[in-house]
C-alpha cells in the first residue's frame, strides 16, 4: 500500500542549504512513542513540538502532547483518532503515514540519546534564526547595537531553556550527594564553601557556599571594596580557588593595586599613584610574587547588563574553573531589559544575579550601596535590611546580607557589639543581617585604612581584654561544655579561640 505524501515538509531553501535536521530521526523518535506506552515518560520533560523540523511530525507531536496531558494512552490508533478528530490527518500524510512511523522501530532503549540530537539540531536551527534576525537588524541605523546584543542573548537563552529541561532529581540521590560531600569535607577538614581567610567569617558561614547569592553592602567609606578584595587574596593566591572579579567601579589596575598594597604592606595610595621608590617596587614585587600565576581573573567592563555577565560567567566557570564571582557593584549594572523605572532595573538585576549563581554553582558576591536613611538616623547608625538602596527584591533573592560598618567613621569611640565594649579605633564589624541557612549576628574584624584591607582581630589579646566575643550565654554553649567536661586549659583556649563571636542562634 503506498502512503500518502505528507503536506507540510519544508522544501530546500534557496541557495542549497538545508536547515540542520534529520527526517529519520525523527521519525523513529515519535515511532519509538507510538509502539513503547512508557517511552515518552523518560523524555516528557524535553519532549516539545519545536525538536522537529518537518511540519507534519510537529503535528503529530503536538497530537501526542495532548493525549498526554489528557491522561490517555498513546500509541497508533489513539494517535490517528486524535489527530482526526482535529482536522489533521490528512495534512501529517494519513493513517498510512502515521503507521509507518512504526515500521522502522527495533529497540526504544536509545530514545534519549535520539532526543539529544534532536535538540542539538534544534539549538542550531535557532542559532541561525537568531543569527539572521541580529544580521538585519545590525545593518538599520535606528537601533541601538547594546540593545541589539542584550535582546539576541536574551533570545538564545529562551531557546535554550525551551528546548533542554533540568533533570528532576530523586530524594534518594540527592541525600546519598549530600552525605558524600559531608564525608569528603570531613575527611579533607576543609571549609565546605569557599573559604575567606577571615576565620570568624569562615566560622559562621563554613566558607560561602555553592549557590548563594551574598549581598555585600554599605554605605561609601565603609570598607565594602576593601572587605570583598580581602576575601579574594585567602581562597585564590593561598589556595589556588579560581575567582572572577567584575569591578564596574574601580579599573583593574586599580584593583591589583590594592591586592599588591595587601600583600607587601605597602600604602594603597602610593601604589595607585606611582608614588613608589626603588625598595617599595622591589617589595611589591617580591611578596607579591604568587599574583603572577593566581587564578585570579579580571573583567572592568563598565556598565556590564546581566546577559553579558552570565555569559562571561558561563565561560569563566567552564574553562577556568571559576568557583567564586564577585561584582562591584550592583548599582552600577543594568539589566538590559525594557523597564518602567530604576526599581524594577534593580529587581531585574537581582534576580538575574541569584539564577547566575544557582545555574553555575557558584557563591556570587554581589556588592551594594545602601539609602541615605542610615545617615539621618541618630544612635550607633548601624544599618538594616531596610536600608537596602532601590528595592526589597534584593533581600528577597539573597541568601546572605551582610553590612560593613565603621563606627570610627561617625567618630564613636566605643560601641558595644554584643555584651562587650569594643574601641571603635580600627574596627570594622561585619553585620550578619540575612543568613537563610545560618545565624545572625556581629563579627568584630579589623580594618586597615593606609593598605584598604580587613584583617581577623590581633591575635596576641587575651579573652578577658574585650577583643574577643563569644555566643551569648545558652544552655548549650561552648564554654558551659567545655566545663562540664572538664576540659584542660590549653584545648579550652584553643576551642574558644574558633567560637563564632557575637553571633546570635535564631530560629530559622
């Protein structure tokens, strides 16, 4: 019986070259559904018209999709009756045609790779789409080449997220993941997240995790730069993690030239100006030796939107391994995005900041400028999430919010962070004022202003002179355990030594 010729297979255009597409392969994908009832549960998450090419098999998936959703079974008869029953069947090539689907199917057992390829042929067909569309647009005078960029990124993403679903993992594999990686950095005692060298911040948050979006924010001359470059020098020139700093403010010499003041001791301002004699140069470039092969990694890119950012981030994390990325800062930013005022700009750019980090993998280190509210309100004029400059929707997407406050620089003397009296004179306090999977509190740190670096707290003070702070008393502190167990002197300092400092146990 000779089948009927299908309508709708897209003819070869004009010039010879076909589309990316194979007709086969189609054909034995929706085969492979017609003749196994549960093969189009393996793949009903990548499963959409837009995998095929020819128009009749985007019918005839359009025709399965929907006896799907409406809980019938799926093979050839109820395939047929479907498409029927919407006026199709003679336009996808009749029942013949349907039929011969099937005749071509030995095995289903390799129906997810054939799907893979059927998107790899689809990604390409809107490569080229979209390849077309920016190559017309590119040659009108009217347009705006940033916006023309952003929109096509934007485009490609869609395709991308249309065309390829993640996975759904089960619970089972995800807790035996977990307890692995628990194993692993129990074995290795190392932090579990990326590590900061500043021990109580470490003490607090394990390193910054995988996933997170950490705001960093402060009012001007509060040390946000400063903190966010020290956290850089521990886990990327002493441990080798690769990291990826997107400064929108300051120039990339001007931000290795804080590294090199860190490093070798010497003023930040002297660096910055070229104002370095022979013995300074000479111990710049002895200490900071290691810079030479840091996995550090620098883009001063002004004005950069989110798209341009994931992209470069994508690129950063696949061949160099990025496992952290800091961007100062966010104000700075655009989201490349038609919007109706600065808000919903800066709500754009935090959501796209958090997918960033939840797509790659990686902690994001995004710095903030904080609302003039801190500066008219009276007291110790210590900031809050409320002060978050330009919208809420940052403390919604954060999982941490942490604030740089310097009471020296509102000319306290003294302030008290927990139950203890701190001199204002050098400190920086890091407030913790969001952790989603984490405490709250104050870390006492150090600030250095002649080399812009914040340090961890002498070392040589005692406990009892008030430069360390512990938990507030609970029923379960370290300090009751350590007596109820009658442990020596010598481990109790040390084991104090690691406590959190002010850091305050919430409910979470």
């Amino acid at each position: 019986m000779n089948k009927k010729k299908p309508k709708h297979i897209p003819s070869t255009p004009k010039g010879g070259f076909q589309p990316p597409q194979d007709g086969i392969l189609e054909e034995i994908v929706l085969g492979s559904i017609l003749i196994d009832k549960y093969a189009l549960d393996k793949i009903i998450g990548d499963f959409v018209p837009q995998l095929f090419f020819q128009g009749n098999h985007v019918l005839i998936a359009e025709a399965i999709i929907t006896l799907y959703r409406e809980n019938t079974n799926i093979d050839l008869v109820t395939v047929v009756q479907q498409l029927k029953k919407e006026g199709k069947l003679e336009e996808v090539g009749g029942y013949a045609y349907v039929s011969h689907l099937t005749s071509k199917i030995g095995s289903t057992s390799n129906l997810e790779t054939h799907v893979r390829l059927l998107q790899e042929f689809e990604l390409k067909r809107s490569l080229i789409t979209v390849s077309s569309e920016i190559t017309r647009r590119c040659f009108t005078e009217e347009e705006d080449v940033f916006d023309v960029f952003s929109e096509a990124q934007a485009t490609l993403d869609q395709s991308l997220k249309s065309v390829i679903n993640y996975k759904v993992e089960s619970v089972g594999n995800i807790h035996k993941e977990l307890i692995q990686e628990s194993i692993r950095v129990l074995d290795s005692k190392e932090n579990s997240g990326v590590p900061t060298g500043l021990r109580r911040v470490d003490n607090v948050t394990n390193g910054f995790q995988k996933s997170d979006l950490i705001i960093l924010a402060g009012r001007p001359s509060m040390g946000k730069t400063a903190s966010a470059i020290s956290m850089i020098i521990h886990p990327c020139i002493e441990k080798g993690i690769p990291v990826a700093v997107f400064s929108l403010e300051m120039s990339k010499n001007q931000v290795v030239g804080r590294i090199q003041s860190s490093l070798s001791g010497i003023n930040v301002s002297k660096i910055i100006k070229k104002q370095l004699t022979v013995e300074e140069i000479d111990q710049i470039s002895k200490r900071g030796k290691s810079l030479e092969t840091a996995p550090l990694f620098i883009d001063d890119t002004a004005n950069i939107s989110v798209l341009d950012l994931k992209g470069k981030c994508r690129k950063l994390v696949k061949e160099q391994g990025v496992q952290m990325i800091i961007i100062d800062y966010l104000q700075l930013m655009r989201s490349g995005m038609k919007t109706q005022s600065r808000e919903q700009e800066i709500a754009e750019i935090s959501r796209g900041l958090k997918i960033i980090a939840k797509e790659l993998n990686v902690p994001v280190i995004a710095l903030s400028q904080l609302s003039r509210n801190v500066e008219q309100r009276g007291g110790d004029k210590k900031p809050n999430l409320s002060d978050l400059r330009e919208s809420g929707q940052i403390e919604q997407d954060a999982d941490m919010v942490l604030f740089c406050y310097r009471p020296e620089y509102y000319g306290i003397t003294e302030t008290m962070i927990g139950d203890r009296e701190f001199n204002a004179q050098g400190l920086f306090v890091l407030i913790v004022a969001k952790h989603r999977n984490g405490e709250l509190g104050e870390i006492p740190l150090k600030f250095i202003g002649e080399l812009a670096k914040i340090s961890n707290l002498d070392e040589g003070f005692s406990n009892n002179s008030g430069t360390f702070v512990q938990k507030k008393p609970n029923p379960m502190n370290l300090q009751g355990f350590l007596n109820e167990n009658n442990v020596q002197n010598d481990s109790k300092n040390d084991l104090l030594d690691n406590d959190l400092g002010t850091i305050n146990e919430v409910p979470f």
